[in-house]
C-alpha cells in the first residue's frame, strides 16, 4: 500500500545513501502484561546474508509492505502483504531477502500463557504462514490504521483478536507442498512486488506471465501454489486494504476512493468491498477501525 510502503521505501533510501548494511529495525507500539506489538521495517536485500533466530514466544506477523522468504524447520513460504507469519515459542526461523530488498511488518508478540488463556487454545502453530484471505483482511486493514494512529480501537483488543483468528485459520489450513523451485520463487516475488506497487493498475495475467517468462496457465498455478491466493485475488486485496486504509484516514468521497484505487466505478467498488470487509464503504468509515 502506498501510504504504508513510504516508510519503507524511506529506509532503504537512506540504506543505500549510507552504503549500510541491511537490517531489522522494531519500533515498540504497545505492550501489555504478556504481549506487545511493534513496527518492524528490514533493509536487508539479496546481498545481506540471511542468519537462523529463534522465536521468542509467540510470534504473529502481519506482512504490510516488501516480500521475503521465511524458513522454519522444513517449511520455507513467500511473505507478501497481506501475509501473516506464525511463530511457535522457541522456534528456530531464518528470513532472507533473496528477489528483493526489504519489507515491513506488524509484529505482534505473545507469551504461551497470555496466548493460551486468551484464546482458551494451546500456543502451538502447525503450520508456518496464513496467506492473504478474506477473513483476515479486517484484522489487517485495523492493525493499519492503528499503525497511522487512525484506529480508534485498543491495541491490546486487537492482539487478542488477532490471535483466536490466527490459530483458528491454523488449524483449519491445509498445509500444502512447501517445496518449490527457487526460480518459481523469484519469478512469483518479481510478479508480487510489480502487483504491490502498481495495484490500481490494469495488470492482466497475460501480461504478469509474460514478465515471468511462463505461460498464463503455468504462471497462475505457480503463483496460487506459491502465494496461497491467485494474482486476481492478491491485487484485488492490494486496492481494497488501500481502500480501507483511505477511509480511515481522511475524508475524501467514497467515489473518489474506489476510482484512485483502480475500481472502474462505484457499484463494483461497493459490492467488492462489503464481500471483504462485511460492511459498505460509507458504513466501514462510520464504525472507524
């Protein structure tokens, strides 16, 4: 999202200015008495070498800009916005960066008791990422809003939230093949961050295939298998968290939001956006975040 990836784009400025090395950098939001939720934004890039870490409690993270790759014991899956990463307590991980530079999250942090006693469930993942759905974009479109200080919610709520979805949508998830060529990696990461940063554009799957050297139907099948979702649904989410994001912001028409996010007119703007989001547009900007 343009307004989210600013910051994002700001760091890696001053990374390449400075000739630095590529890092994570964690800006506290809130915490609480077993949780806290923080800002992350990574400059690495492909020529940063990837190091093994190791979850502290339990990890939830909202993929809001960028792309990377994210490794835990025998499962490696592409992040993209719009994906939630999930880390068990004391799990080792590795996140690198090897089609492109840089990325920014949410990151919200539990204890296996808090977690536990809050979603009345055990504090295990079995699988390693959500992709980008329709039941989690409210959490994610609240968790932006609050981020630009627009939620007028708590953040404490929201990570409570955000857990009970995220384990339920766990348990519920099949956890498909992770195992998949790196090449297919890197074409679907080019084709991710070209639908990021040009998601009010017409991007056709032609058009996205050709770019990844593929045919349209081997390009689909590979960035579903990859991504979770297919490119149509990806880009669609793009504009409709922009969308949401916008609503929450700032006062502009409802028309003039659907048409700078790349929706042709403001029947279908208005029928897409309650499907994702429950409500019409006019009624989401009413209730606030």
């Amino acid at each position: 999202m343009a307004k989210i990836a600013v910051e994002l784009q700001r760091a890696l400025k001053e990374r390449e200015v400075s000739g630095s090395a590529g890092e994570a950098i964690a800006r506290p939001l809130a915490q609480g008495d077993g949780w806290s939720v923080s800002d992350v934004i990574c400059t690495s890039g492909p020529d940063d070498r990837p190091f093994e870490e190791q979850h502290c409690g339990i990890s939830i993270g909202f993929v809001i800009a960028g792309t990377f790759q994210y490794r835990s014991c025998s499962h490696q899956e592409l992040m993209a916005p719009g994906s939630i990463l999930l880390g068990n307590s004391g799990q080792p991980f590795e996140c690198s960066h090897d089609h492109g530079a840089g990325d920014r999250c949410i990151s919200f942090k539990y204890t296996p008791e808090f977690f536990e006693r809050a979603v009345g469930a055990p504090a295990r993942f079995r699988i390693s990422r959500l992709p980008p759905l329709r039941a989690t974009a409210p959490l994610v479109a609240r968790a932006c809003a609050a981020l630009t200080e627009a939620g007028n919610g708590s953040w404490e709520a929201l990570a409570i939230d955000v857990a009970a979805q995220a384990i339920q949508l766990a348990n519920d998830i099949d956890c498909g093949d992770a195992n998949v060529p790196l090449n297919a990696v890197a074409r679907v990461t080019h084709a991710v961050r070209t639908i990021e940063r040009h998601a009010d554009a017409a991007l056709p799957l032609h058009r996205l295939a050709k770019q990844a050297a593929l045919s349209p139907y081997h390009f689909l099948r590979t960035f579903t298998r990859i991504t979770g979702v297919t490119p149509h649904q990806f880009a669609l989410r793009v504009r409709l968290r922009e969308a949401a994001l916008r609503l929450a912001l700032d006062d502009a028409r409802v028309i003039d939001v659907a048409l700078d996010s790349g929706f042709g007119d403001l029947s279908n703007f208005n029928r897409t956006f309650r499907a994702e989001f429950g409500v019409a547009p006019s009624a989401y900007r009413r209730l606030g975040v």
